[in-house]
C-alpha cells in the first residue's frame, strides 16, 4: 500500500535512471523523485508513487531515461585568492621542491601578497569563474578556505568573499578558516604567537560575524606542528566550531591522530598516513579527504594508504584542492578520474567520495550528499550510458543539468 505523500509537494521528477548514493549506493532503474519545498519528499520506483502524485494540477519533468544522481559535493577548495603561480610551477618542473619555493618566500606567500592588494569584489570576481566550472559539472555545494590573507582584515576579506559568491550563484558554500596555513612575515620565527593570535583574537572575532563554518589548519614541518594544533583546536571547539586539518601531505608528524581524537570533520591529503591514521580516522567517524589533483600537481609518488583505509572502513571522500600552487584546477570530474587512476579508487568509491563521504565531511551528512526523503533536492543530470562513466571521463563534461533545491539552475532537461 503506497504510504501518503505531505500534500504540499509541488513536483514529479520522472522517468530517470537514479543513483542514490546512500549507504547501499542503490540504483533505480525507471525511478521517480517527488520534491516539496526544495526537499525529496519520496523517492521509489515508477509506478509506485504515492496516490497524491496523480494530481493533474502536479508540475512533472519526464527526465527521459537519464541518469541522475546527488549534486556534487567539492568538500576542500582555495577557490578564492588573487594572482597565480604559474611561474613557480614552470620551477618545479625544473627540479625545485614546493618546500624550497616556500622557504625562500614563495609558494603560499605568493598568494598571499596577491590576496592582500586584491579588492574583495576583485576576489569575488576572479573565484566566480572558477565556480562557474565546477557548477557546470554538478557541483552544488562546496567548501571554500581562507589562508591567503593571513591578516585579520585579510582573512575576513577572504571569508566574506565567499559568503558573497554563495549569495550570487545558486551553491551552497561552507567556510573554512585557515589562518594557520602558514606563518606570515609579520610573525616571522614567533609561529606561537601567531597561533594565539588567530585563537584568542581572530577566530572569536570572525566567528561572531558568521563567517566561520570550520577551522582548518596546516599541520606539517613547513607550517605548523600538533601542540600548535592542539591550541588552535581548543579554542575553536570552545566556540563549538567543527574542526578540520591538512595532515600527512608531505610527512607524517602525527596530526591525523590528533584531530581524529578530537572528533575532526576531515583530514586532508594524507599521503604519509598510514594504517594507524586510518584506524584513528575510521574509529572517529572523521572522513579521510583524498586530493589527487595536489599529488598530481606536486609530482608525488608517495600515495595515500587507500588499502588500509579501505580495511578500517573509514570514510572516503575526494575534493580538487582548488588552489593557484599545488592543485590549479577547478574540475570535481577529473579529480574523480585521478582518483581512479593514481590512488586506485573503484568508480563507486569516487562517486560516493563527492556525494555522500563528501557532505560529512563538511558536517552535511544529514541534509546532502544522497538521495533519500527528507535531504535537499540537489541533483544533476548525466548523458551517461552507464553510472561508471563518473570517474571514467576527463576533459569531456557529460553533465546535462543541475537542479538545486527542486529548481533547474543549469542546463536543459531536453536531450
């Protein structure tokens, strides 16, 4: 007996080839989706909809046998700074490690400099480009990162632009502070004031005007080490901010077990982990975020621990790492193929890595990421023959639309 369906869904999303990216990650073939006020309200085969959604006065899409699956999630992106370097990659390709770029000033700093003579309108502008590219391939929600002001008004600058861009583009956007991603000159040799500094002042201040979704922080030999963490993730639970880290990228100092211990959104990169770290990070619920686009960027060869991962069964998730140094790319699908090829992911592993594992690692397990009543209505359409096409293409974009919140945003429900 079909169970009733609230009287205020408005439409019938039909005839589609579904991938819910739930925890079976179950495919409905012939599958409907009825969503009411921007939100799934019943999901099933079709045929077997509830007896409310034969209303003729019902505003329904024939989908016409395409395949649909969550909007995408970008669960880690710099997508906002100024400038490029461009010319420190041309040095890399020379032989120069990122580590000697960045103790001789360059790398992050670079950016930095950019980002501060940069308007906020010139780095709303220059981001939303790279938006628009990831929106054009189904990403409807993503995570932006501060870090490149490394000022108090810088930072807030930074914050705030990306506040903007979720105002203007029909994306949900959650903020990461990361101040802590490396010491500015300001504070040259002094790594442990300017931790107090972002803890004691910075972070109270930002976090009051509503800019801070998350704090983050670079744990690494070239940034900062886990008793700096260790503060600066004190003082962000204190305020009841979740909490994420970039552990493990080019050594490993411990910071993964730390911020699992302190029941991290996310640890980032994790080339250096190993199986202790993916024990820690299955056992605290906190989603290992895999970024092939920086291992390819940087030349690495030292890969994630995808086997231990994968036996502790901690959650997995993929991101571009969109940033002007190690990962200049603004492509969730050809993360997702790097993902397959270079650390060996199935294709299912990297769909379910930019939909589900992807909206816990940003705190949105319970509203995004799958296709199940009562989470919002984000999903995107593909000319795909079949559902491993995701993570197979690169350079070629299958995505036909995008609907966010019930609403078509992008594209044409028209083959």
């Amino acid at each position: 007996m079909p169970k009733s369906l609230n009287s205020d869904a408005v439409s019938l999303w039909h005839n589609a080839r579904i991938a819910t990216c739930d925890a079976r990650m179950r495919v409905i073939e012939n599958g409907s989706i009825a969503v009411r006020n921007g939100h799934i309200d019943w999901i099933g085969v079709a045929g077997e909809e509830p007896n409310e959604l034969s209303r003729a006065d019902l505003e329904r899409h024939d989908l016409k046998g395409v395949w649909l699956t969550p909007g995408l999630i970008d669960c880690h992106t710099h997508l906002v700074f100024a400038g490029t370097r461009a010319r420190e990659y041309a040095e890399r390709l020379r032989g120069a490690s990122y580590a000697e770029i960045a103790a001789r000033g360059g790398g992050i700093l670079t950016t930095m400099r950019a980002t501060r003579q940069a308007s906020l309108e010139e780095l709303v502008n220059g981001a939303a480009a790279r938006l628009t590219a990831l929106m054009a391939e189904g990403v409807t929600t993503i995570e932006i990162k501060s870090g490149y002001g490394l000022t108090l008004a810088d930072e807030a600058k930074m914050l705030r632009a990306a506040r903007q861009l979720g105002e203007r583009f029909p994306v949900t956007v959650k903020t990461t502070f990361l101040a802590a991603h490396t010491l500015p000159p300001e504070f040259a040799s002094r790594a442990d004031e300017y931790i107090d500094t972002i803890a004691r002042e910075w972070l109270p201040a930002l976090h009051a005007e509503g800019l801070i979704d998350a704090v983050d922080i670079f744990c690494e030999r070239i940034a900062f080490d886990v008793r700096q963490a260790e503060r600066l993730f004190d003082a962000a639970l204190a305020l009841r901010i979740p909490i994420k880290m970039h552990a493990e990228q080019l050594s490993n100092i411990g910071g993964t077990r730390l911020a699992a211990g302190r029941g991290a959104l996310s640890c980032d990169h994790l080339e250096y982990a190993g199986a202790a770290e993916a024990q820690a990070l299955a056992e605290a619920g906190t989603v290992a975020v895999l970024l092939p686009v920086a291992f390819y960027g940087l030349a690495d060869t030292h890969r994630p621990p995808i086997a231990a991962l994968r036996a502790a069964k901690a959650a997995i998730a993929i991101a571009t790492d969109c940033n002007p140094g190690s990962a200049p790319g603004a492509s969730l699908q050809l993360a997702m193929s790097m993902a397959t090829r270079l650390f060996q992911l199935t294709q299912e592993e990297a769909l379910a890595g930019v939909t589900r594992h992807a909206a816990r690692a940003l705190g949105l397990a319970g509203e995004r990421g799958m296709l199940v009543p009562g989470l919002a209505a984000d999903f995107a359409l593909w000319d795909i023959e079949s559902i491993e096409e995701l993570g197979y293409w690169s350079g070629f974009n299958p995505c036909r639309a995008v609907v966010r919140a019930g609403e078509l945003v992008r594209g044409s429900l028209r083959g």
